[in-house]
C-alpha cells in the first residue's frame, strides 16, 4: 500500500507508540490524584503540555489539551459568542473545515449574521473583503483557516488577525492542517485562539488541543471536575496526551525536513501533469502546504479514479475525510470559482515525511495507469464513467 492521504490522518510514529505504551498499561493513574502513582501521572501531562507548547512558541499555560481538532474549534467559537452576547456577527471565509464551518452555520440559523470573505480561482484569500466585513462593529468572532486541508493554500494569517485586532474582534484560526508542516509562531500574531490536532503530526487519534492566549478572556464550554485550569472538565486522556506531545517534539525537528516533501510533491505533479494532457493544480501552486497536491483531471471522473487508484494500492482522496465516506464534489474547488464538473474531476494526494521517492515513482505509474483506463471507458467530454453511481448537486 501507498499512502498519499496525509491530510486525512497520519500513522503513528514509531516513537510516540513507544512512549504512549507504559500509559496503556502499568502506568494507568489518574493525573488528578493526590499520591505519588498519581503523580506520574500529572508529571507526564504536564511534559507534553511543554512539548506541544513549543511547537507553537506558545507557554505551557495557555495550551488546553482536547479530543482533537473539532472539539476545539467548536469550543473556540461558542466561548467567543458567549463573552460577547451582545455581538450578532460572525465573520470568516468560504473555504473552512467543516468543523468551523459548521458551526458557524449553526449560530447563523439561531440569527447571528455570518459574513464570509471569498477566494479566488487559486485560493488566494481576499483581506479588503474581510477588512469590509470586519467593519461596523458588533462582530462577535473571527475565524480564519491557516492551511486548508483539501488545497494546502496557506492563509495570510498575519494579516488577516491584525485587521482583526483594529477592531477589537475575538480571532481564532483553525491550525490543524498547518501545525507540524509548517513553521507556526502564536507569539509573533495577535490572535486568541487556535486549534490543533495530533493526528495530522503522526501523533494518536483522539487528541487535540486549543491555544489559548494568556492575556484573552476565556469561558469554559465544557464543565465537571475543573481539569485543565478549569478550562475542559473531564479526566486527562494521559496516553494520548503523551504521545501528542512526542508527536510535537519530533514534528518540530523535522520541520527542517519539509523542503524534501515539497520536492517530493512537485516530482510527482510534474510526472503527472507530464504525462497526462490537461491535468493542473487546484490552488496557489506556490503558496501552500509542502505536502499538498490537489489536481483536476478533466473528463475523468474522479470517484472512478479513486476506485482504480484504491485496487492499485494508492490511497488518496477527494477531498475532506471529514464526512461519511461519500464521494461528494468538492466545495473547497466549487468555492474557488470553479465548475461542479472540475469539483468532480479533482483529486487531492498528501504526503508526509514517511513518503519515499520509490512509493511516488509507483504512484505516478498508477495515476497514468487509472486515468488512462478511465479515459477509454468515458472520453473527455462523455460524462461519468459507465457503472459508477450519478449524484446531484
């Protein structure tokens, strides 16, 4: 098997099971217990909680550990709404990860208004469009992505949070997809809040965690025996805490490594796009993820190409991992500008540092191999591939 769908989740590094394994076992204290076996306990959490703090030039203190990525973007919103009751604004952007998205959805039906600032045909963010929406006052939260999982394209985050902080608004940036793949420094932005996941850094499912700035107001959305400095009740995930904060550690002395994905990534798109009439980048070739690479095949249909892809031993995706298993046309591409038809056509790989030249030489070869397959089956301009089932928008 090849994986390219990074994006989706990451194996667990070696190391981090190691270090996650005495936690499953002998050593199963409950980090809030008063004795010595406790104690360990306690001692390991807070190891991580400096381990993962570091990953973000964050302190220890303003890190929050969670279930993973969704539980904190959700409670980064809903606390932000709850400080400013008054406020009936949301503000962020067309391209967010269901977890944020939503959940502003939600608070717009319940009658917040919900302003969302565009892209363009590559991703690229629009910052008059959200200066304008900022404007005006009464706007409760902004939540902007920092890289989006299906693109990579990377946002002007700096920018964005000091227009944001011009207007004393509440800024939170789901950093999930950056964190570990790119160098992220919370202490030279102006921002609140900003979620985290480690299983996108070969860390476990399961375990995420919520930066919270030391100088911003907080209120708790999740309430019991006062764990996490009163910020998340509920007893410590030790295990997974542990082996989020290894994942931290190793994710921050590979990050040097990052130059060898991207070349990684840009062999295989240059073998494919080669060897295959058509087929181009969705989103800012230049400005993204280094491990990211989200292609429009025209004509093929793309749920066939992810079957023949699947029966030759590459795992990829459509897109977001974040639904039922559906194969649904992207509205991360849709949202760029772009047809229902390219959406459908579109196919996203992501590599990690495990990624080895020989699995992209083979995948390249598979890729060539399926559209080639797929384009007899149904020429360009045919339609969908005879056998495969049709949905509607």
């Amino acid at each position: 098997m090849i994986y390219l769908d990074n994006n989706a989740t990451t194996c667990l590094d070696p190391e981090v099971l190691e270090a996650m394994l005495p936690w499953l076992g002998d050593h199963y204290g409950n980090p809030s217990g008063g004795y010595r076996f406790a104690r360990e306990a306690r001692k390991a959490v807070d190891l991580a909680r400096e381990q993962v703090a570091a990953l973000i030039g964050a302190q220890p203190g303003e890190i929050v550990f969670t279930s993973g990525g969704t539980e904190s973007n959700n409670t980064a919103i809903r606390s932000a709404l709850a400080l400013r009751p008054d406020c009936r604004t949301l503000v962020s952007s067309t391209v967010e990860h269901s977890a944020v998205e939503e959940v502003l959805k939600y608070h717009e039906a319940a009658g917040h208004d919900l302003r969302l600032s565009p892209v363009d045909s590559i991703g690229r963010f629009d910052l008059d469009a959200w200066s304008a929406a900022l404007a005006g006052g009464s706007v409760a939260l902004a939540s902007l992505i920092l890289a989006n999982n299906e693109t990579g394209v990377i946002s002007p985050i700096a920018e964005a949070a000091d227009i944001a902080a011009g207007q004393d608004v509440y800024f939170h940036t789901d950093a999930v997809q950056a964190v570990g793949k790119i160098p992220v420094d919370v202490s030279a932005l102006p921002i609140h809040a900003m979620s985290l996941s480690a299983h996108k850094l070969h860390g476990p499912k399961g375990i995420g965690a919520l930066y919270l700035n030391r100088h911003a107001r907080f209120e708790a959305q999740t309430l019991g025996g006062g764990q996490e400095q009163d910020r998340r009740s509920g007893t410590e995930n030790v295990p997974g805490i542990v082996g989020f904060g290894v994942a931290a550690e190793l994710a921050a002395k590979h990050l040097s490594g990052v130059v060898s994905v991207a070349a990684l990534r840009d062999h295989f798109e240059a073998g494919v796009i080669e060897a295959i009439p058509g087929v181009v980048i969705n989103g800012d070739p230049v400005n993204r993820l280094p491990n990211t690479s989200n292609l429009y095949f025209p004509g093929v249909d793309g749920e066939g190409l992810l079957i023949l892809l699947d029966e030759g031993g590459v795992c990829c995706s459509p897109g977001s991992a974040c639904s039922t298993g559906a194969v649904q046309p992207s509205r991360i591409v849709r949202a760029m500008g772009h047809s229902t038809a390219r959406a459908r056509s579109s196919v996203r790989f992501s590599l990690s540092r495990f990624t080895t030249r020989e699995e992209i030489e083979a995948s390249i070869e598979a890729v060539i191999k399926a559209v080639g397959k797929l384009r007899v089956v149904m020429p360009p301009g045919g339609g969908r591939v005879v056998g495969h089932s049709s949905r509607k928008d």
